[in-house]
C-alpha cells in the first residue's frame, strides 16, 4: 500500500465546455500523480499534486538516451455516475515487463493500480460525460539522473497525467485505408518491439508521416527480419479474419501484447470463433484477399478499440475489404467492449474495476 499525500489545486481549471471538441490527449486535469526512485532507497514520496511543468536539468538521462517507459489506459464513465477502469492490473504487469527491459525498477501491480485509482478519483470531475469520450490516463517513468554517461539511471521519476478526451469514432466508424510498410520495421526479435517505450514510437514517426501524405491512415509492420509476416498496424495490433477463422501475430518479443488484443482473443474464443496466434504472411493475406476469403481485417487499442480496415496496398497490390465497410465480427466485439467499458453491458469477465462514485 502506498501511503499518497494529496494536494489539491487552489485554481482547478475551467472543465471542458463542449465535450465534442476535446479531442485527444491535448487538455489535462487538475492534478498528476508523482512518485521518485532513489537507488539504495526504492519509490518513495508517492503524491497527488496540481499539474505542473517539470523542472529537469538540460543533462538529465531521459533527454539523451530515451531510457523512458509509458502505459495507456481509460476511465469510464456509467449512466449512474460510476467512474471505472478496464483490467488495470494488466496494464501494470505490462509496465513492469517494459521497465525490465529498459532496466527501469520496477513498481508493484498493486501501486500502479493504487495510484491510477486516487489520481482519478482526486480528478473524477475530469471524467466526460458524453457517449464515447473518456478519461485517457497515462502514466510514465523516466530516468532523471544528470549526466551523459551510458548507464542504468540511479533516479527515476513516476507521473501519472489525465487527459479528457472525445469519442474516438465522434463521426461513426470509418473505415482505414493502411500501406503496408516495406522498408521501415518498428521492431526485430531482441530490441523492444513487446515494450511501451517512446523510442519505438520516435522510429516509427516516419513511416506514419510518409504513408499519411499518401493518404493512408497507418502502416501495416511486417517482421523485421524477413519483411513476410504482420504484426501491428501503427501502434495497435491487427487481426485479420480469412475464412472464418481469425489471426493475428504471437505475442514473442516484437509485437506488443495489447490490452485490448489479449480481451478480443478471449471474447472471440467465448464466441466459438478459432484463433491463431503465429506468423501469418502477408502474401497470403493478399491472396486471400483477392479469392475473396479476406472477411474483415480490423486493429485493436485501447484508444479506437478496434479499427476496421477497408483496403491494404502492399507493393502496388491492393485489395479491398467488407465492401469499405465494417464486417460483423469487428462491429460485435466493439459493442461488446464499449458495452462493457461503459458499463451498459454487464461485465461478464471481471474486466471492469470500479474506481468511485463520480
Ligand atoms: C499500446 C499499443 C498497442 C495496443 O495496446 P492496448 O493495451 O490494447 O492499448 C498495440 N501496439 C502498440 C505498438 C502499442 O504501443
């Protein structure tokens, strides 16, 4: 148990006016959660205090060598004012395999999901009330020592920060267009590719970028070895449905292993459906594309919960999906999972854990 101060604002801000203009990621709450690592003494001085600038000297750790870790997850708000949280402990054992890697201490399942739970009960205001916008939480931890040498960090910082946001699909759900990508790779077997660190993110930019100005959502990433097999779709998983049966990549060492990946798994197999979890080549998803046994490809995230892909180019090849539309399966899971999440559907699987009375 973690023992939290709380210092509440003396100038809360002025909430959101217009829920449908919020957007994602770029308004904050009242407060942020901060707890410090000193080598020698572990985390210490958990603490709830107003959202502030950080003061960092220009050689701290984080800024030169991205020795920096995130997680991404969502409050939810009920139609009786219940604020809850999706599988929050999966989110803290993911932060725990990221901090292994990136040589960052780790903090137990149960403080993470201590300190998500009073930060957003400190901010529950924060938590939108219209249909679909949520209240996207991000905790991070970054390497604070100063100084240029190639080194595991003696001093970290842990910061938790609350982000109203709107529906993702505020203009009903629309269909991708995604570009296989050919020539970048976000991940290869021993780099980081299974961990949420902003380096994977700051060598995937230009992939994302150059397909974009191509009028393309995403990039579909192949393995970075071979360049034969998919394994993400811009930092969501995919799964691709071919004739009747669903694949998607295996969870070993270059694909992140998504919350939301893990849950549609689960539900797909409630519902009867086989699952593959391995190497699928991206030839034969085009091939099946074009024999017309390509039913429905859609990616998974806590952010969209599933996009829906309507059209793959890979080459110059292209083939088109579900008549531009969303195929069954991807709309049942997104209503299954958003029924959950905001607790219009009861929770079957002990998913949901309830946070205060908002
Ligand atoms: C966060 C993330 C995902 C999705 O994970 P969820 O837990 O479902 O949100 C998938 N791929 C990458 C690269 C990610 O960073």
């Amino acid at each position: 148990m973690l023992d939290i101060k709380i210092t509440k604002t003396t100038a809360p801000k002025a909430k959101p006016a217009d829920e449908s203009k919020l957007g994602f990621g770029k308004l904050f709450s009242d407060h942020m959660f901060l707890m410090d690592y000193t080598d020698g003494e572990g985390w210490h001085d958990a603490r709830i205090v107003p959202y502030a600038p950080f003061e960092l000297d220009p050689a701290c750790v984080v800024f030169h060598y991205a020795q920096e870790i995130f997680e991404g997850m969502k409050a939810y708000r009920t139609a009786d004012n219940t604020i809850q949280l999706f599988r929050p402990d999966c989110n803290a054992q993911r932060m725990q395999d990221s901090s292994d890697r990136l040589c960052i201490p780790q903090i137990p399942v149960e403080d993470f999901v201590q300190a998500v739970k009073a930060l957003v009960e400190v901010d529950k205001d924060w938590v939108p009330h219209t249909d679909g916008a949520s209240l996207y939480i991000r905790p991070f931890v970054i390497a604070s020592d100063i100084g240029l040498g190639v080194h595991a960090s003696k001093h970290y910082i842990f910061c938790i920060i609350c982000a109203p946001s709107g529906a993702y699909y505020a203009e009903g759900i629309n269909p991708v267009r995604i570009y296989v990508e050919d020539e970048y790779i976000r991940a290869a077997p021993g780099l980081t590719g299974f961990t949420k660190c902003g380096g994977n993110y700051a060598a995937s930019i230009k992939a994302g970028e150059l397909a974009e100005q191509q009028g393309f959502a995403q990039v579909l990433w192949l393995d970075g070895v071979e360049k034969k097999y998919v394994e993400e779709v811009g930092s969501m998983n995919i799964m691709f449905k071919i004739d009747g049966k669903v694949y998607t990549a295996a969870c070993t060492g270059t694909v992140l292993p998504g919350v939301t990946r893990r849950s549609c798994i689960e539900l797909l197999k409630d519902w009867g459906y086989e699952v593959i979890e391995g190497k699928l080549a991206i030839a034969d998803v085009m091939k099946a594309g074009h024999e017309g046994r390509l039913e429905e490809v859609f990616g998974t995230g806590t952010a969209a919960v599933v996009s829906p892909v309507k059209e793959l180019d890979w080459k110059g090849d292209k083939v088109f999906i579900s008549d531009g539309k969303i195929g069954p399966v991807t709309q049942k899971l997104y209503d299954t999972m958003t029924g959950m999440q905001w607790g219009k559907l009861p929770d079957t699987k002990g998913w949901i854990v309830p946070v205060c009375k908002g």
